[in-house]
C-alpha cells in the first residue's frame, strides 16, 4: 500500500460528467485536499469552492496545468462512450479516447503526477457462455468483437499497464466498474432502459451487477486520498437478474430467438432505429457477466452504501 497523500492537489478529466461531479462534491469535502483542478469541455454543472475549473480537450497538451498546480494525484473520468456509427466516426472516437488517454500520461510523467486512478469497466472481460462466475481480476480480458467500448478499454489499459511499467514511481490504480446507476443516469446504460420495451435472448435471463454513481464516486475519492497501485473489480452487493430489472423499470420483456434478436438488432442499428449499439451489445443481456469483489473488499474496507437492486431503484425513482 502506497502511503495516504496528506494534502494532495487533484485533477479530475471529465469533470462535468455526473460521476465527476459526484467525485468533485466528494473531495471539496475532504479537509486533506489542498485544490482541485478540474478538465473538461464542458463547464462545470455547479459552482465548487477552492477548484480551479479548464475547459480543455483532454487530447491537447495540458502539462502546463498540471506543472502550474503540481498536481499530485489524477482521476481520469474523459472518456467517449459513443459507438460509432460509421467506419469514420468510430476511428474519431476511438482516436481521441487513445490520444486522450496518452497526452494525459505524457503529462503524468512531465509533472511527476504520483498517483492515477483510472475508470475502467467490467466489460473488458467479454460476454461468453463460459465466463467464470465470479471473474477474478487476474481472468483473460477478451473483448467483444465489435463492440467498440470494450475494445477501447482494454487498448488504454496496456498503455496504462506499460506506463507503470516505465514510470514506477507513479502508481496506477485500475477500477473495472459494473454498470453504473443511480439518480444522475445518463449514458448508454441508462438509454437503453428508456425504450418502451426490452429485448432477452430466448432461455438466457443473466445476473446483471451494478454500482450506485454515489458510491463510485466515494471510492474513487477513497483512492484519490489513499493511493493503492493495482486493479481492482467494482461492483455493488448482489445481482439484478435481466427479468428482474424489467419488472423493477417497468418495461416489457420481449423474449425472441438468437435467430431472430441478433438480425433485428442489427437491422435497427444499421437504419437507426436504436443507437445504443449493434446487435453484439444483446451479448451483454445473454451471457453472465459477475464480477468478484473479494480484492476490493479485503484491500480497502470498502462498504457500498446501494446494492445492486437499490442502484437501480434510484434511477427509477428519479425519472
């Protein structure tokens, strides 16, 4: 364990998201934070005290911010989550999120930032029929082929592994979330609950994980504060089954054949009838995907506020 930073100066990327601003509230409440910087293109969603605020493309140069504060510890939160619709748009978005990720690493090294956090996601594991219940971190990552998000995670996270590599005196932490929910719920999870109905793979109704943006946002501050290199699975006590989180949003289930969903959901994505992801996202509804968080329990004494089941809860009560 890294020794806790006693007054350590902040950055957080993506600062105007729900997540960053959660996390924001979090640290502008902690006396050991000495400032916090935040970074983004958007402005921020509410007035903070004692943050110095820079509406900056994360893949332009920002070593100078991060020299000008001495910024100690890094939270980086930027990233597009936007499938791309075409082969254009997906090389963009695939583009900035790299490049984003490396010129923010290049400015870790020129500021001798001593601690990264960086926000990842279950989905690294892959969708498969023969995935371990409950996956390890130490388990293959396998990205589903096609479905962007993933692939792109995984490639930042070997940079990431070979960033630490390189620069040890800079300590790495990996966070693989579960799906997040809560209030806020924005993104693509959150979309694809809105439509008037869901679509299951005929025979698969797979345990689904997710953690509550409040309590995502109170870990990543708990990292923030108390550095500790490694990776680390994320996810909120116990599991909402598919038809389960259909009853508790309220949505039909349409059950339909392999045969039959797959085309379908691709049909629609291909006319843009639906814009959350090809027909390899039902991979995500059919097969289990059930993190382990044994090493985030036993490494950090971490205690989630929301389970799985009242993440999702919160949503619905807030829309």
């Amino acid at each position: 364990m890294v020794d806790a930073v006693s007054s350590p100066v902040v950055a957080v990327t993506g600062s105007a998201g729900y997540i960053g601003t959660r996390l924001l509230q979090q640290l502008e409440d902690a006396d050991r934070v000495a400032k916090l910087v935040a970074i983004d293109v958007k402005p921020l969603a509410m007035p903070f005290h004692n943050i110095d605020a820079y509406r900056l493309d994360i893949t332009q140069p920002i070593d100078a911010v991060f020299h000008d504060h001495r910024v100690s510890t890094v939270v980086h939160l930027a990233f597009d989550m936007r499938p791309g619709r075409n082969a254009q748009e997906a090389q963009a978005i695939h583009r900035n999120n790299v490049q984003g990720l490396e010129n923010l690493l290049r400015a870790c090294r020129a500021g001798k930032v001593a601690n990264l956090v960086y926000l990842s996601s279950h989905t690294v594991y892959g969708a498969y029929a023969d995935n371990p219940v409950p996956i390890p971190e130490e388990a293959a990552l396998r990205p589903l082929p096609g479905f962007q998000y993933s692939q792109t995670k995984i490639e930042c996270e070997v940079l990431l592994r070979r960033f630490a590599q390189e620069n040890p005196s800079t300590g790495i932490t990996v966070l693989r979330s579960s799906m997040v929910m809560g209030p806020g719920g924005i993104g693509y999870v959150a979309r694809g609950f809105q439509k008037p109905f869901l679509i299951r793979v005929l025979g698969h109704d797979p345990p689904l994980q997710f953690t509550h943006e409040q309590d995502l946002a109170r870990l990543l501050a708990q990292f923030s504060l108390e550095p500790r290199p490694g990776v680390f699975n994320v996810a909120g006590e116990g599991v909402v089954h598919y038809s389960r989180l259909a009853k508790i949003l309220e949505k039909r289930l349409v059950a339909l054949p392999p045969v039959i969903a797959y085309p379908l959901v691709q049909l629609a994505w291909k006319l843009g009838f639906q814009t959350d992801a090809p027909a390899v996202g039902l991979d995500l509804v059919r097969y289990p995907m059930v993190l382990s968080t044994e090493k985030l329990r036993r490494e950090t004494y971490f205690q989630f506020y929301y389970t799985a089941e009242e993440a999702v809860s919160s949503y619905v009560a807030s829309n």
